[in-house]
C-alpha cells in the first residue's frame, strides 16, 4: 500500500501560522454572473452549478486534500481527504427582495468574516441567487497556504468556460490515496531528512566545479535581499486610522474604474498600469486620512504610509501549480504629497528602484532560505513580522482575461477580489481587470473603518483627480514628501509585479 502526503512550502505555512481569530488567512472574490440558462429572475439551478464544479475539481486535486501534522516537527502537510463532500464546499444562498448590491455586499461581508474550517478542504463557494436584473454571484473563500493570485487565473480557467456552452460531465469517483497516520508521517520525515543528508554528501564531488557560477549567483541574490530588508522589513511604520485592533467581523465593498481610463493615464504620465492604480490609491488613503480620519495636513505629511505589493515570481513552468509562487515589494505611497501628478511620479521613481534592486528577488530569496525551517520557527518568524507592522496596507494587482467567460451558461460581468488583512490592518485592496474595467475589491475590519464606502468614493474621486492631472505641468518639490534617489548597485531585471503592463 502506497500512502501519499505533500508537505507545504515554508510560504504556504506562513499563511497558516498568521491565522488568528482576528486575521482571516483566506483569499477569495465576488464574482457577478448575468442570466443564464441555468439562472434566471426565479433562481438558479444549484445541482447543475455543482455538478459542472464537480466535474472541473479533477483538474485541482488539491481541492479534494485537508491539512495533517508530522508529530513534533509539527510542519503541516497535503493528504486526500477520505470524506471528501461538496455539499460542504458548495453553498446555496438567496437574497431577500429586491436583491440590491447593498446586500450581497453585506452577504460577502458575513462569509468573509468566518475562517474556513481546518478539518476540511479548505476552500468553499458560495453561490448566491435573487439578484436584481438576474443571474447569481459567486462568493469564492480559499485558504492563502493553497493560493495565490497568478494560481487563482489558474483556477479561474479550469471553474469556467469560453463560450455560453454547457457541457455537464459526470465526474470521476474520487479514491482518495492512503494517508499515513502520524507514527508514520514522523518516521517517513526523519527517512527523508536522511536521505537529503546522503544525497548532498554524493554530491560533494561537484562542489569545486560548481562554485564559481554558485558564487556569483548567491552574491546577486544577497545584494538583493539586503535592498529588501532594507526597504523598511525591520522598522515599524506610522500608525493611521487605517490601522487599529481589527477584531474578527469584516466589511467588504467594491467599485469599478475603466481600463482604458487607467490606460489612458499609464500613457499620459509614461508609466505602467500598476504605477497608475498606486497612485490613485495613495491619492484616495490622503483624502480618507484627512476627511474621514480627521488627520490634519501636517499630520498627514509626517507620517510615513507603507504598502506591501505581492510580486508574481511564478515562471512559466509553473503555471497550473498549487500553492503561492510571490515575493513582497515594500514601498511608501506618497500620501503627503497633494499634487496628482508628483504622486505619480514619485512612485514610478520607487517602483522602478525596486525593480532594479532585484527586491523580488530578495523577498524570494529570504522566503525559500526559510523553506526548511521548522514549523514552530516559521510561525514564530510570521507572527513576529505581523506584530512588527512593517506596512500599513496590502495592495495586489491582478491582470484577468480580457475575454468573456461563463459559468453554467451565464456570463461573468465582474469580479470583486478579496485580500486577508494582517494584524492592525483595517484595510486591503486588491484589483482584477476584467472586460474592460479594472475592478477593485475592498476588505476592511469593521472594527477600524466605520464608513464601508468611504474609502470606494476615494478611489473613485482620486481616478477622476489624475485623470484631469496635467503631466506635462512643472510641480514644485515638497519638502514633505521629497522624492527617492535610489542609490543601491543596479542588477539585471526581474519579475514585474502583479497587473504591470
């Protein structure tokens, strides 16, 4: 009898050892669906919506693991879950009339606010209907240590369909491979960690011919490590009233701008699109600082703003791979700064020195030199860095398909994506472009921000700002918010981050 169990990276684990009460370690998303022939004003037929996941999941086996425990190493790993049901995964809900986006809003807002359950596969969706107009949502909940954001278009391709066709496939029967109880998890790890020892000790002879490529290879990657622990990894930053005790209940809100709007931008200033949607960003945490947070100018120039941007560091031959392949860029949003046009600016000078500094590849460098760390180190790493409040936000940007898809029949009209909030976090925003608009999708601790609009009205009042910003008008240097000179050693590029076209 073969048993089978994949242990987790040390990223994947990290996610799982940051996972509080209060910090809600999942990703997911709102997905709207128009009318179908499988949904209409009168309901959706659920049995054909979970009979077409049913079938899809073959492609994700990872969907059909839970979690397990090597014994006193305590590392987490994959085994098939033997009592795999999706009834548990796949949820029915219907709104109350008239069905308003108010109260999916509020919906989402309630499921977001629950951790998934351990035991179990540790994803769900959630398929909401009775929306006004028709269709049905779909509220997805995924555990980080199984995702991230490049996998999730992954994910999204295999769930979905090109073309309003509708083909329902009876699915294969699931034999869940053995899984080894923990005596047996424990003396398998200790063969492995043998073995690895043998191994390295074969290939002792190579080491010499080896060396000289070992060597400047490691000296770039050290170079850059040493940028990314410098960005601010080690330092706390100010503390806002986005920030605060986040508690466990969350509020989630949404709002749409035009690709082609940010487009429009990304050409006028000779930026890229991520360098836009920072800056229009940075521009709506100034104004919800000052108007909603009641901070003052003087206050708000003082203050230091740090945002944590994921990196996309997932090579080509590792599309369709479970798990997080990121790294993390830290930069300063220039919220002193009130000219639109200087904000954009000063950050297309931050993000250009972080791409030649290589920091995604010191955050990966950082991240996979811990992989082999033990399970209580790497939660104790992950907690202490939370504690720390290196950043103030986690902003992610995620290019999506420029192409219809459907589900069951009913086209996607828009997607709302969710990012976890980290301790002291009371805001995340993550953006998915999608038919022509880039949407953007706000999680929030109810506890921190009492306004859920707010910060959407500033996103939307900060694009129309920049879009009106003249880039060719000369703007004075403010002292508050004097713009970044890199001064660290040049090295070859590397991976762009997240939605940078």
């Amino acid at each position: 009898m073969t048993l089978h169990y994949e242990r987790l990276s040390g990223l994947d684990a990290s996610f799982l050892a940051l996972e509080s009460r209060e910090t809600h370690m999942h990703v997911g998303a709102v997905a709207v669906f128009g009318p179908g022939e499988y949904s209409s004003d009168e309901g959706v037929d659920i049995e054909v919506l979970r009979g077409i996941i049913s079938a899809r999941l073959d492609q994700i086996p990872r969907y059909k693991q839970r979690l397990a425990t090597i014994p006193i190493e305590g590392q987490p790993v994959w085994v098939d879950d033997e009592h795999f049901d999706l009834g548990l995964h796949v949820r029915h809900f219907a709104l109350p009339h008239p069905g308003t986006e108010e109260q999916l809003k509020s919906l989402a807002g309630v499921i977001f606010s629950q951790p998934l359950d351990r035991t179990q596969p540790l994803w769900e969706m959630n398929i909401v209907e009775g929306l006004e107009g028709g269709g049905f949502a779909l509220i997805s909940k995924i555990h980080h240590c199984m995702i991230d954001g490049m996998s999730g278009i992954d994910l999204m391709a295999a769930i979905l369909d090109f073309t309003p066709d509708v083909e329902i496939v009876e699915p294969k029967p699931w034999i869940p491979r053995p899984a080894p109880n923990g005596t047996e998890l424990a003396v398998r790890e200790i063969s492995r960690s043998i073995s690895a020892i043998v191994a390295n000790l074969a290939n002792v002879s190579r080491v010499r011919e080896e060396l000289g490529d070992l060597t400047g290879d490691w000296a770039h990657k050290i170079r850059a490590t040493m940028a990314s622990l410098s960005s601010g990894w080690l330092t706390s930053t100010g503390k806002t009233p986005l920030n605060g005790d986040i508690g466990p209940t969350r509020l989630f809100d949404w709002t749409s701008l035009p690709l082609q709007g940010v487009k429009d931008i990304k050409n006028s200033h000779g930026v890229t699109v991520n360098d836009a949607m920072l800056a229009i960003v940075a521009g709506a945490v100034r104004t919800y600082l000052l108007e909603e947070g009641a901070m003052s100018k003087a206050e708000v120039a003082s203050t230091e703003f740090r945002i944590m941007a994921p990196v996309s560091v997932r090579s080509d031959t590792q599309t369709g791979n479970p798990g997080n392949q990121v790294a993390m860029w830290l930069l300063t949003l220039p919220i002193a700064e009130p000219d639109p046009a200087r904000r954009i600016k000063i950050i297309h000078g931050e993000t250009k020195m972080l791409k030649e500094t290589d920091q995604a590849l010191g955050a990966s460098t950082l991240v996979s030199v811990s992989t082999g760390a033990p399970a209580t180190l790497v939660s104790l790493a992950a907690r202490l860095g939370s504690r720390a409040r290196p950043f103030n936000m986690t902003i992610t940007n995620v290019p999506g398909p420029m192409f219809p898809l459907y589900m069951g029949g009913s086209r996607m009209l828009s997607t709302y994506p969710l990012v976890p909030l980290w301790r002291s976090h009371g805001a995340g925003i993550a953006m998915f472009s999608i038919s022509g608009s880039i949407d953007v999708g706000i999680n929030m601790a109810q506890a921190v921000v009492g306004d859920a609009g707010a910060l959407a009205r500033h996103l939307q009042a900060s694009f129309e700002e920049l879009s009106n910003a003249d880039p060719l008008a000369e703007t004075p240097q403010d002292d508050a918010a004097p713009e970044k000179v890199s001064t660290a050693p040049k090295t070859p590029k590397k991976a762009p981050p997240m939605g940078t076209r």
